[in-house]
C-alpha cells in the first residue's frame, strides 16, 4: 500500500500537468470566450488517428478539416450577408459588383481558394497524451482578414498595371508574342484580383471602391482584353524549312515547327511582305555508323541543321548557328535512325524560334 501511495501521486501530477497543458481552444466555451464570432473566424476539427495512418498525416487531416471548417464559417457569413442586403441599400455605383459578389460567391471552392493563403490565417493542433484523440483549430482575426486582403488587392493591381505597361510596350515595337505573354499575365492577375475583391466586400463592410480598386480593375480588364484580341494569331512568320531524310525530303519537320508555333499564337504566311518574322532552316540526316552484331546490323545516324531568323520590321538577322543531334540507331536501317534524331531535334528548334520571336 505504500508502494502505491507514491505511484498514485505521481499520475495525479501528471494529469494536472497534463490539463494545463490543454489548450484553451479545445474547450467550446473557451473558443467562445477568447475567439468570439464578432472578431474571429474560426474552425475546429477533432479525431483520432486511424489505423496505419502516421501521426504527422493525421494531423495534417485534422487541421485541413479545421481549415475547410474556417472557410465554411466565412462562406455562411456570406451567404447571410448577401440575403441581407436589399436592393435599396445599393448605391447605384455599385450595383454591378453586387450581382458579381453574388454568383462568384455562390461557389464553396471560390472561397476556400480565396482564404487559402491568407499570411494571418494561424492553425494549430494538439494530441492529448490521455486518451490520444488530436485536435485542431483554425483562426483569423476579422480586421487581420480584412488588412491581408486590402494589401494583397493592392499588390496584385500594382502587378497587372505593370504588365499592361510591359504588353504595351512590346506592342508598340511590334515584339508581339512578347506582348501577349505580358497581357495573359495581367489577365491572370485580374481574376485573382476579382476574388479577393469580392471577398474584401464581403467581409469588410466599411469597404468603398477606392480601397475595392474596382474601377482600375474594369479599366485594365478592358485594356488587356482589347489587347488580348488584337493579338490573337498576331505574330505572322514566313517559314522556309528544307529538310532531308538521307535521299528524300522529309516534311515532318516543317509541320512539327509549325505545329508548336501555332499553339502560342502564331500564324504563318507564304508573303514575306505581310510577315513579322522570317526563319530559314536547312536540315540534312548524315550517315554515321554500321555496326554488324552477328545476323542484326546496328545504323547509327545524327542531323545537322541550321537555323536563321530574321527580324523583318528592321530587316536585321536576329540569330544564325547551327545544332547537331546526338547520335541515334536503328536495326532497320540509316532512316529509322535519322528519325530518331530528328525526334531529338525538333524541340531545340522550336524552342530556338519561339525565344527569339519572343524578344
């Protein structure tokens, strides 16, 4: 009995160490207390580690379910907010923007996606030793939320007004896939600057357009759209391409270049007159090696090819080297061979094209 007396203690020690080391977030009411609804957003998830399932993956599960729990939070508040607003408590201004908010928001992964990387979103987790079980609890502070979101509407402007400036001025020297890389950019910049807009109105209801910045957002949208459009099949090139097969002419690679090109808004003419580019390749397979292994012969080849473009605005050759493919073989013979290698050259040239029409 004295034996136990000790041991007893000792549990009862433990336990106590073990409560206060219990955060407070696990404890509903607590969460209640230290994260109220009026100036958090919050999400809770708890469980248990399942069989085979390591204890880092389980946590990682639980403060993902804790995240979704945080965005269902915002998307109710959303969803509140928008039944909640009655056509007379629109400005005129704004009407627009409100039928946005409405359908973008309309969709969960909309939201989850637009509070994903929020720098003030803090997750934490926390496995009892007593019974095993892990909790996790996501949080944000309302005005935090709003902070990250006024700046990052602010960074991402910033972004697509400095790729509008850029796609104008390649515009205007006629580097034109240069242009239109710069214009979907600034597209791609506007459509995350739209959700956080959306979201920034939702949750901040002190928000005006001036801090939405949704006038310079319509006014760029329509700049690179208009850009956008214009540019579409835009650069022209007048493409000569003599390539050889051993003895035969061999027109798979005209139509692998061309194939490339046209996927990045390239067209391609027969005038050199109407076009922006002019590319000159010459491309021969050369006879390497027979090798004899008994009744099966091994062929090796390689391809030499030489590739010019030229500039036709200002009539000035842009580049002129040749490449060489590796060696390549075949036991069916020198043209299986050179195939090969012409499979391995091909993409050096569409890629050798492609950045310095791009300049």
């Amino acid at each position: 009995m004295r034996r136990l007396i000790p041991i007893i203690c000792f549990l009862l020690v433990v336990l106590q160490l073990a409560a206060q080391m219990l955060p407070e977030w696990t404890n509903a009411a607590s969460r209640k207390m230290y994260y109220p609804l009026e100036a958090y957003y919050t999400g809770y998830a708890e469980g248990e580690q399942q069989k085979g399932e390591a204890l880092e993956d389980a946590i990682s599960r639980l403060k993902d379910a804790a995240r979704a729990e945080l965005a269902s939070t915002i998307r109710t508040t959303v969803e509140q907010t928008i039944d909640s607003r009655t056509q007379s408590d629109l400005v005129q201004s704004t009407r627009d923007f409100e039928e946005q908010i409405k359908e973008t928001f309309s969709v969960e992964t909309r939201i989850s996606s637009s509070i994903k990387d929020i720098q003030g979103l803090q997750i934490e987790a926390y496995r009892n030793p007593s019974n095993g079980t892990i909790a996790a609890f996501a949080y944000v502070k309302r005005q935090t939320l709003v902070n990250q979101l006024t700046r990052r509407i602010a960074m991402l402007s910033g972004k697509a007004e400095n790729e509008w400036q850029q796609a104008f001025s390649n515009y205007e020297q006629g580097q034109k896939t240069q242009a239109r890389s710069h214009a979907e950019s600034g597209m791609a910049q506007l459509t995350q600057l739209e959700d956080l807009q959306s979201l920034l109105a939702i949750v901040d209801e002190f928000a005006d357009e001036e801090t939405l910045q949704t006038a310079q957002t319509q006014t760029l949208k329509r700049q690179l759209t208009d850009m956008l459009s214009q540019l579409r099949n835009a650069v022209a090139v007048y493409l000569q391409c003599d390539a050889k097969l051993i003895d035969r002419n061999y027109p798979a690679l005209r139509g692998a270049v061309e194939g490339a090109l046209s996927e990045i808004g390239v067209s391609f003419v027969d005038d050199p007159t109407a076009a922006d580019w002019a590319v000159y390749i010459t491309a021969s397979a050369q006879e390497y090696t027979k090798t004899d292994f008994g009744s099966v012969s091994n062929y090796t080849a390689f391809i030499e090819a030489h590739l010019d473009i030229e500039r036709l605005s200002d009539k000035k050759r842009i580049y002129s080297n040749s490449i060489t493919s590796k060696n390549k073989s075949h036991t069916k013979g020198f043209d299986h061979a050179a195939r090969e290698a012409y499979k391995e050259i091909t993409p050096q040239i569409q890629s050798i094209i492609q950045s310095q029409i791009a300049q």
